[in-house]
C-alpha cells in the first residue's frame, strides 16, 4: 500500500512539473523547447561576457602574434570581439576536457566554439518554443516561420561557412568591428548581397513577417472589445467577420506596427516581391555576378605573386656592405627653368648623397659625400647652379653589393641606411606590389581555374604510431606547425591491443604526428597535397659570384668540364661545395 501512494505521489509530482512546463498562464512560457534553450543561452550569454571581459589572446593562425579581444587587453567596447578558434583546432568539436589545461583551451580559442554552438542550440531551441506556443494557444505558426529566417543566417555564418572553408578559425568574431568587418569582407570578395539565397533570407524574413501580421490582424479583432462593439483595444482597426481570414488590408497596417511605420505594402507589386521571392532569370545573373570576382582571383593572383617572387631572387644579394665604394662616377640633375618641374627637383635630390663638389662662382656651397637635406636643395633652387652630381646604386662600383653613400637615406628612419640593410629585397617587393595590383590587373581577366584541396590520411584505430625518423625531414606546415616531411612512401604501423595497422604515407606529403605518440580512430595524421609533383620544379637561376680579393682558386670537390663549353674555363659542381681563393697578387717579372 505503501509502494502504491508513493508511486501515485511520484506521477503526480511529474504530472505537476509537466502542467508547470507547458502552461501558457506563465509570465514567461518555458515549454519543452525551453528546457533546453534556457541553460544553453545562459551558458552562451554568461561565457560571452566573460570572454569579452578578459579572455587572454589566441593564437588564430598559428604564424603571426596572438591576437587580443578582450578589454582587458587594450580593447574597447567597439573594438573588442570573441576571437575564432585557432585553425590548429579545425573543425574538431573542441571542450574543455580535451585540452591539457585551461591555459590551452583558452590559447587555442576555446571560449569561441562553446558560445557558437550553445548560441546555435539555443536559437534553434527558441524557434522550437515560438512553435510549440503557437501550437498551444491555437495559432498559425508565423511566428516560428519568421524567425527561422534568422536562425538559417546565424547557422550559415557560425557553421556553415566555417565547415566550407575547413576550419572555424574563419568564422565571424563576436564584436562590433568584427562583425562589419566580417560582412564588409564577404561582400567584397563574394558579393553577399546580390546573392539569391541571401535574398531568399530577406524574403523570408519580411514574408513570414507578413504571415505573422495577417495573424496577427485576426488575434487582434477576436480581443476582448473595451471601447465599442466595432472596435478594439488596439485604436485603428474594424473588424468585420471573426473567422480565420487573412485579411491584406488588416495586415497591411499591422506590418507597419511589427517593423517600422513605412513598411506596409503600398502597392501590388511590394507584395507579389516578398509572396514570389526572386524571379528565375535573377538567380543565374546574380549567380554569375557573384563568383566571377571568385574565379578571377583564383585565376591570376598565382601569376601576380610570382611576379614578386622573380624580382625578390634576383635582387635578394644586393645589401649594403661598406660605407664607402670610392666611386667618381653620378647621375647629373639640372635645375635649370624648364628641364624639370621643382616638386621632381626636390624629390629626386633629398637623401641622396653628392658625387662632386658644388661651387657658385668660386665659393663651394656643397662638398662631395654630402647627404642632401631640404635646406641645400633650396639653396640649389635659388641660385640655380651648375648640373648636380649625385651617387645612386646604379653607379656603384661594387656588381654584387651596395655601399651606403650611394644608397643615401633609407625612407624609414631619414637617415643614411644603416650596414647590413637588404636593400635588394626591400626594392624587389617595393616593384612586386603595383606590378601585381596595376600591371598584371589581377582582377579583370576571369576564365578557367584549376586547383585543389589537401587530402587527409585519418588514423584506422586508437593506438601507437610508429615509423622510421631516417626517412623524414623536420618542417613545419603552412600554419606553422611541426610536422615531418616524406621524401619517399613511408609505411607507417598503428598497434591497437593485439592488432597492427600499416597506412602508407604518400611521398611529400606532411606527416602531422610525432613518433611513438598515441593516436585517436579518426584522427588526421597525414595531410597530402594536391599536385605533390610540382614539389620537384625547381627554377634554373644563373647567378655570378664575384671575389672580393685575388688569389689561386681551389675547390673542394672533383669538377669536370660543361660539354657544351669543352674547351674553355667553365666548370660543373656536382653537388654543394666550396670554394677557396688562396689570396695574394702576382708579381711581374724582373729582368
């Protein structure tokens, strides 16, 4: 008997809690959607704020400094953001718990992946509940239809396109500036807002909108009437039958009161735009409009990039080594009326450095190996002197470096260039950056694009894995994490209890694992490039190299003459080696 009255008092009290949950005569509707969007939002909410506040900063790509977001690392309200979670991490589902310590989870991003997906959960959740109220009270379910607009946008941004591009390390950071950021970025390489599926979200949110007011407008004429028997608690409205019709012209002035005054429907034709979305013709223009700026930058900007490259290799040895090279030779600069306007006047002479001597009449106003300053070139203006000489590289006497009075001022500090400066490099990328923007028109061609992805080899089991370290070179990876490199197929072997797994790694190919580490089913322990075989193209570059002193040369290895140059001094180095000049001069004969 006992049993029975506990077992009756047990589904009353569960049959109470299910009456608490889905009564609608709550102040606020919990429902059983509820249940779970109220902690999950919560979560989201409370982890965002602490974040926001002082969240240390994380390492997002893996080969610049950490970036900070919070304010309490210099951020305001404006500028502070949630920062995405490392590309390290990819699109692993990343707790607490898998990380080694808080420090870590916090480095990697952590807080990031928590918001977002119980900020997602808890949406959906919302949606849920607008459904299940609506079903309850015995309503059309507008609301829920409205709002789903919203939550398919939140899920495109925070879900689907971090797993389109691989990694949650591109979604949108949670902040201000981050966010106009993110959208003003998206808009720019993919045109966003020409695109349908976009239009499609903003027809959806504006047309369940409309649903929700045409309801909306019956709800309103079946309230309880305060004034008269025409009319309701809301002023502006008539009533006519109170059955469920959508009335257009009772929605019409109920749209305007669910966004803005100037909202409603004027016309026909607003209304056919939101109940028909986008005609079919408009979806292939915008289709076509929206990745052609994809194509195109897929296209060329390889070819432009490697314009810069070719100007940084030919250049990379130029750096300045002396402070002097002894040279008498310049470049003359008339500043005569006529010859060259007086603002290229001033800019070709600051900071370089005089060849000769400057006399007006027979008074020397400049002596040579004098930088020039604003103060001489007015002076050189002003008496319109004698033809000026000036050192530049080109008249440097050295073919393979540069001294630093004929270089002049580095534009950095305005100063002569300091010893050891590489100057060839800095002049290669100078060049490299319009030639690639104005010359090459990175942007404007369109056509065919080829390229591919990085294949991943994934681990069969849990276990050790092991291989041989002879055949693999240390490197790092395009993040800028540890990996090992492949030179051959390397076998690999994964023991799981009593079981031996073999995986052979592709050649070059980047083996993301240590050796003798415990591995997970699943994991990715190999990334495989695309094209492996363009790792063998090497460019032929011929580069001189000059002695800096006389002697006898010697070498440290066996050469052998060029065919093609038989019977002259040319020689082939079969492999790296080294050259030695036993320095000293010859002496002419006596007699």
């Amino acid at each position: 008997m006992t049993a029975i009255l506990e077992r009756r008092e047990s589904k009353s009290l569960w049959g109470r809690f299910c009456n608490w949950i889905t009564s609608t005569e709550n102040r606020l509707y919990i429902g059983w959607f509820g249940v779970l969007m109220i902690p999950t939002l919560l979560t989201a909410t409370s982890v965002f704020i602490i974040a926001f506040i002082a969240a240390p900063p994380v390492d997002i790509d893996g080969i610049r400094e950490p970036i900070s977001g919070s304010l309490l690392y210099e951020n305001n309200i404006i500028s502070g953001a949630i920062i995405p979670t490392s590309a390290a991490i990819g699109l692993h589902f990343y707790p607490i718990w898998e990380a080694a310590s808080v420090d870590e989870w916090l480095y990697n991003g952590g807080p990031y992946e928590l918001i977002v997906l119980h900020f997602l959960l808890g949406i959906a959740c919302y949606m849920g509940r607008e459904w299940e109220l609506s079903f309850r009270l015995g309503m059309r379910p507008w609301i829920a239809v409205a709002y789903s607009a919203p939550v398919g946008a939140a899920t495109a941004v925070f879900l689907i396109y971090p797993i389109g591009q691989g990694s949650f390390s591109d979604g949108m950071p949670l902040g201000i500036s981050g966010t106009f950021n993110f959208m003003i970025v998206f808009q720019a390489e993919r045109n966003i807002l020409m695109h349908p599926f976009h239009m499609l979200g903003v027809a959806g949110v504006f047309g369940g909108s409309l649903f929700s007011a045409m309801h909306g407008s019956l709800v309103t004429s079946t309230l309880i009437r305060e004034t008269t028997e025409n009319g309701s608690a809301n002023e502006g409205y008539r009533f006519g039958q109170e059955e469920e019709t959508y009335n257009i012209i009772a929605a019409h002035g109920y749209f305007g009161r669910l966004i803005f005054q100037y909202a409603s429907f004027n016309n026909s034709r607003s209304l056919h735009f939101f109940l028909a979305a986008w005609p079919v013709v408009e979806y292939i223009i915008s289709c076509y409009g929206a990745r052609k700026g994809v194509v195109d930058t897929a296209v060329r900007t390889s070819d432009a990039g490697y314009l810069t490259r070719r100007l940084v290799e030919v250049v990379q040895h130029i750096v300045v080594r002396r402070t002097d090279c002894g040279t008498i030779r310049g470049v003359s600069v008339i500043p005569r009326n006529g010859m060259m306007l007086e603002r290229i006047f001033i800019q070709t002479l600051i900071g370089r450095v005089l060849a000769d001597d400057i006399y007006m009449g027979s008074r020397c106003i400049a002596i040579r190996n004098q930088d020039i300053g604003i103060g001489l070139v007015n002076r050189f203006i002003t008496f319109r002197t004698q033809p000026i000489s000036i050192r530049t590289p080109f008249t440097c006497r050295s073919p393979s470096w540069i001294c630093r009075l004929c270089y002049g001022r580095s534009p950095t500090h305005g100063d002569l260039v300091e010893l050891g400066e590489a100057v060839g490099i800095i002049a290669g990328q100078s060049i490299g950056e319009p030639g690639t923007q104005l010359t090459l028109r990175t942007f404007h061609t369109g056509g065919v694009f080829t390229g591919g992805t990085a294949g991943h080899v994934r681990a069969p089991s849990n276990g050790k894995i092991k291989f041989n370290e002879d055949l693999v070179h240390p490197t790092r990876t395009r993040h800028g994490h540890p990996a090992f490199l492949c030179f051959i197929d390397l076998n690999v072997t994964i023991e799981s209890e009593d079981i031996i797994h073999n995986v052979t790694i592709p050649q070059k190919s980047f083996l993301l694992v240590q050796n003798n580490q415990y591995v997970e089913s699943e994991q990715v322990i190999d990334e495989i490039r695309v094209g492996t075989y363009t790792l063998n193209f090497k460019e032929r570059v011929r580069k001189h190299i000059y002695s800096d002193s006389e002697g006898e040369m010697h070498w440290s290895t066996d050469v052998y003459h060029a065919p093609e140059f038989t019977y002259s001094n040319v020689h082939l180095l079969p492999k790296t080696s080294h050259l030695w000049i036993l320095s000293g001069g010859s002496r002419p004969n006596e007699s």
